[in-house]
C-alpha cells in the first residue's frame, strides 16, 4: 500500500499582481505536477487551512489567485513577498480533456479553469461576471468571451446565454465549468437539455482533503477525492448539488447560506 | 471458501469488518456507500447534543506510520442527525451511532434520541485524546467515569451498547470490568493514542491548529493488538479489535488477539473505500490457505 505523507511544506511568495477590486494573484516558489481542476490546501500557520486552485503554472512558480472575503483570503491576500504559506497536495480529480471542448466560468472560477485554458488555448472560453470591475485575466485571455449581469462589460446577462447558441449549433463537444454553484447548475441543466457532456468542479467545506473524513461529501461523493471535477453521469446522481451544502458542523443548508457563512456568493 | 459472517451482540454481520466512527461517517449517503464497498457494519461519526465546528484547519494529516487528527468531534448534533438517519433503508450493513457527551447526564440524554433511529447500536467514546469537555481531557476515562456513563445510558436504552476505550488508560482492565459490569454489550478497543505531534520544521509550528492529535493507524496496531488481548482475558463481552488494520493478516492478528469484530478507519486513507473489500478478500484468501472455515476459529486464538 502507498503511503503519502500529508503534511505542508512551506513555499515562500514570490511576487504578487492586483487582477480586480479585490482580487489578487499570488505567485509562490514551488515545481508542481498540477491537472488543472485539482486544488492544494494552502496552510497559514496558526490561523487557519483552506483549499484554493493552481491559477497558473510556471517553471519553478505556481500561482493561487484570491477573493478577499474573509479572514483567511485577506491575510493570505496581504502575503508579502519573502514571507511563506504550507501548501500541500495537489488533491483530487482533474477535468478530462474530450474533443471540441467549450469553458464557462463564472466570477473567480476562472482561477480554476485557466490553467485548463492555457493547456487548449484554442477552446472558448465564455467567462461571466456581475460587473466589469470584477473581470479578470483580460490581458492573459483577450479572446475571452465576456458577459456581465449590469451589461457594463462584453454581453449582458448570464453565461448560459453565450453557451445555449452554441450548443444549439452541435459545436461543442464537451463544457467544462466552474464558478458559483447557481450558475453551473444552470450550464448543467443546459448541456443535459441538449445531449452534451458537462464537468463541473464543485466546492465543499473540507478538513483532510485526501477522502477520509466525508467532511465534503456531496451525495456519496467526496468532493476532495472523489471530486473536485465531476461529469454529467456522477453530477445527475448528485441530488444535493445545486441545491444544497454542508457547514463546518456538518449541517446541511442551502446553497444561499453556505455562501453567506463562507462570505462567498453561492 | 472461507465464511466471513459474524454475530457480535446478536448483530448479524456479512463479515466482521466495521467502519470506525469519525471517518466517512458523516452522511447516510457516504455510511451507504461504505457499506456498499464490503463493511459488515458501519458507524457514524460521533454526535453531540449541539452542533459543533470542532477546531480549525489543519485537523488530519498523515505522516510515515500512520494518521493524526485534531477534528475536535465537529458535527452537526442530534438533531440534525435524527433527520439525516432517519431512514437507514439504503444502508445495506448494520449502523452503529457513536454518541458524545460532557457528562453522564447529556451521553443519556443523546443516547436515548440516537436510539430511536433504525440503528443496530449506540458506541460510546469516554476516550477522544483532543476534544476539551469530552472524553479522556475531561476525565471519562477512569473506571469510576466508565461505570456512571454506561449505566445512564444503559438506563435510556435496551439496544446493544459498546464502549469505546483510550489506549492510554493505565487501568485498562479495570475500565472493561467497569463497562460490563454497568451493561455494556461490547469493548471497542481502541480509540486514537496519544495525543501526539507534528511540527514544521520551516514555520517551526506545530502544524494541528489544536497543536496535538489523536495518533492513529500503524503506529496504533501494535498498541490496539496488546489492549485487545489484555481486554479480552478480564471480561468475557466482545470486543471490536480497532487501530491500524490495513490488510487481512492485521484483521486475523486482531481476531487471534480475542477481538469478535475488527474497526478499519485510517487505512481509508492509503486504500480509499475498496479497503474493506480487500481486506475481507485477503482474510477469506488466507483462511482458506490455512483451513480455517469460520470466523469463530480464530477468535481469542492466541490466547489458547
Ligand atoms: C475546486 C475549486 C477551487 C477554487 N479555487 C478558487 C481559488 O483558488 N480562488 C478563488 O478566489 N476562488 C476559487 N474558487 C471559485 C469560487 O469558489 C466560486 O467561483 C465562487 O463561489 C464564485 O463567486 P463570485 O463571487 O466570483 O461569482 P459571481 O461574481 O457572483 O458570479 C459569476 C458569474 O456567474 C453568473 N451566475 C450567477 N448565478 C447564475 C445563474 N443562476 N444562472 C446563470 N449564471 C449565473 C453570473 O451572472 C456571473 O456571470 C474555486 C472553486 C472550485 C470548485
Ligand atoms: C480523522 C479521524 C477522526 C476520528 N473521529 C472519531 C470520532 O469522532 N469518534 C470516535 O469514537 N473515534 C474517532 N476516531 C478514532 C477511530 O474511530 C479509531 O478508533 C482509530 O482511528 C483507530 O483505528 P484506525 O487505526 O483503523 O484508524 C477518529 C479517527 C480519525 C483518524
Ligand atoms: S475533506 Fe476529508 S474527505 Fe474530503
């Protein structure tokens, strides 16, 4: 039997860049065997450890792009570099990569699907947000397909609404998803209307991150283990998600006050 | 082929493989599908009377020779958890409820709700080494603490009743005797050592945010095998053998060593949800080899 030893090990910030209002990309010092979907938990000694996504790779550098929302994200946020965060994993299940693949992200899931992006520069990529101002990877992406709830950027309204043409054409093969729960119940409920294949990588509350506590089981799957990337076949199964998660205590709640008690829109 | 099935307090069991409280234990979809993957009876993680959060992250992390974990009994209580079990239909393989509390008084109180769910069993941790107000930090485990909880809450219930011992108890012998003697049905032996721990060397911080942790796992099993073998010649109820089984031979260890049915809870880590599977595949296999037909062959074996 393989044995890992689940432990952090310190990575000192290299570099740090404001993307949005309150978002900012921390590069870190560390060589990673990242598949985009995956997610490590980054460690703040004496505060506190939480699972964020690799936003970016580079040779010797990877990055965690982070919401200001709480505590934790705001003192990892104000990280300077030279000082250090633990980080361990990666944990989890990836995307897998099919034919004519298209991506919808919503907000700061695109965190999560960038790296996915880079490694198919020439997919589309449908990102949503709810104003210009929370926009991000503009530069990095400029073939992005933008919408905003306000209009104040690329096309108003949701990202279901760039997809539901495409899909209605036959063009795509496969989405991959990411953002608040909502919306990728609805890119879901979208592909299962038109035949097509959907990943979706959803977000619990978790404590090992290596599928031994069930912490962020959703359905009878471990969301860290299991998870975080999920297909059509395994999300149908799934009645809870869209619907419903589960607090520190364990609690089942609604999707609605699972964000108000992480300080994140569901 | 060798047969697996067992009977531990009358609990009739398709081998004697159980899922140890406190993981995986938190849903009845994920007890269902543990049960699925080949657990002759699963156990929820253990409940309180009110939800609690536990302590922060990091609260599991392994290291060479095992797991150590300060989740500090975070769970949503009782009842949340009488609505999350209410129908254990699905659930292919005896339930067990693991139930918590600060003092005689409340494990009662909580015991008599868990009991009423469909479930085979209520186990009772008086030995948790990481939870303040709970188990060994809050003095549960002495004989005289033993005695108290297990009659409270023999008093609220007829079903099966097993109690869940530190293996850090000096009086370990005395604390069983204590068990039995106030109506327990069962010893399970054990809960997490220490509590131990880990620091980082780089943050020179211990990495548990409670700083210490219950140690279990590889490093437990030579431990747990002694307490079984020591439990098993003072009192003549069962015991479910747990710490560190991660194959067959070490479920056939703890059988030989007195246990009637053996807990599997960190091995979830290096072997996922099919451990249990193997495991029972890896017992039946060396049965077989060694011409032993039933379970009850080996039970108490080293003993004789
Ligand atoms: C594995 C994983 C790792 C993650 N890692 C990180 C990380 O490293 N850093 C980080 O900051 N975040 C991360 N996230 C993302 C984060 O958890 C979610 O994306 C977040 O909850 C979204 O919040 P938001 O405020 O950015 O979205 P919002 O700004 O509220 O919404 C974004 C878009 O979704 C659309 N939308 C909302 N509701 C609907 C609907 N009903 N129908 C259609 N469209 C809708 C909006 O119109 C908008 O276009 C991660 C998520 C996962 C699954
Ligand atoms: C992450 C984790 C959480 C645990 N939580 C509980 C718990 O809530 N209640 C309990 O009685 N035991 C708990 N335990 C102890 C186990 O049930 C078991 O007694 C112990 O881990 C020894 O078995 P093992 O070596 O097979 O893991 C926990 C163990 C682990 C690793
Ligand atoms: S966080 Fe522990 S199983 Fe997923």
């Amino acid at each position: 039997m393989q044995r890992i030893v689940e432990q952090p090990v310190m990575a000192r910030v290299l570099e740090r860049r404001d993307e949005a209002a309150d978002l900012r990309t921390l590069w870190l010092e560390r060589d990673m065997a990242f598949q985009p979907g995956q997610f490590v938990m980054v460690w703040i000694p004496e505060l506190d450890e939480k699972p964020y996504t690799i936003s970016a790779l580079r040779p010797g550098r990877i990055a965690l792009t982070v919401r200001r929302r709480g505590v934790f994200s705001s003192r990892l946020s104000d990280l300077r570099p030279g000082e250090s965060v633990g980080l361990r994993g990666p944990y989890g299940k990836g995307y897998a990569i099919k034919p004519r693949g298209v991506l919808v992200a919503g907000g700061c899931g695109l965190a999560v699907l960038a790296p996915l992006k880079d490694a198919l520069p020439d997919a589309p990529l449908i990102f949503g947000a709810r104003t210009r101002g929370e926009l991000l990877f503009l530069d990095r992406f400029p073939d992005m397909l933008l919408c905003t709830d306000d209009g104040s950027a690329g096309q108003r309204g949701f990202p279901t609404d760039l997809l539901r043409p495409r899909l209605e054409r036959g063009e795509v093969g496969v989405v991959y998803t990411c953002g608040p729960e909502v919306m990728m119940k609805a890119v879901f409920d979208l592909c299962e209307r038109h035949g097509v294949e959907c990943q979706a990588a959803l977000e619990r509350y978790m404590k090992c991150g290596f599928g031994l506590c069930a912490q962020c089981a959703c359905g009878d799957q471990r969301v860290c283990l299991d998870g975080p990337v999920f297909d059509s076949a395994a999300l149908r199964r799934m009645e809870e998600f869209g619907h419903w998660a589960r607090l520190k205590s364990g609690r089942r709640v609604t999707l609605n006050e699972y964000g108000n008690w992480r300080s994140c829109r569901p | 082929m060798a047969d697996l099935t067992t009977t531990l307090c009358g609990i009739r069991m398709a081998n004697p493989l159980v899922l140890a409280s406190g993981v995986l234990g938190t849903t009845r979809a994920i007890l269902t599908r543990a049960a699925r993957a080949g657990a002759g009876a699963v156990t929820m993680k253990s409940i309180s009377l009110e939800p609690r959060d536990g302590h922060p992250n990091p609260t599991i992390l392994t290291f060479e020779a095992g797991v150590i974990n300060a989740v500090g009994y975070s769970n949503p209580g009782v009842e949340e958890a009488l609505a999350e079990f209410a129908d254990l239909g699905d659930v292919p393989s005896p339930v067990i409820a693991s139930v918590v509390g600060r003092n005689a008084e409340e494990f009662a109180r909580v015991a008599e709700r868990m009991a009423r769910l469909p479930v085979a069993a209520i186990e009772l941790p008086l030995s948790c080494p990481h939870t303040p107000g709970y188990g060994t930090l809050a003095g549960q485990s002495t004989p005289e603490a033993t005695r108290e909880i297990t009659r409270a809450v023999r008093a609220v219930t007829a079903k099966p009743i097993f109690v869940k011992v530190s293996p850090n108890a000096q009086a370990l012998g005395e604390i069983a005797a204590a068990a039995e003697q106030a109506g327990a049905s069962a010893i399970t032996a054990v809960n997490s050592m220490g509590p131990g721990m880990v620091i980082n060397i780089e943050a020179r911080r211990p990495v548990l945010a409670f700083k210490m942790g219950g140690v279990t796992g590889a490093a437990l099993r030579p431990v747990a095998l002694r307490c079984v073998y020591d439990i098993y010649r003072t009192v003549r109820i069962p015991v479910i053998g747990t710490g560190g089984v991660a194959t067959g031979r070490h479920a056939i260890e703890m059988l030989m060593a007195g246990a009637t049915a053996v807990g599997v809870g960190s091995a979830v880590a290096g072997g996922g949800v099919e451990v249990f599977a193997r495991i029972a595949a890896e017992m039946a296999e060396w049965m077989d080899r060694n011409g032993v037909a039933r379970v009850e062959e080996l039970i108490g074996a080293a003993h004789r």
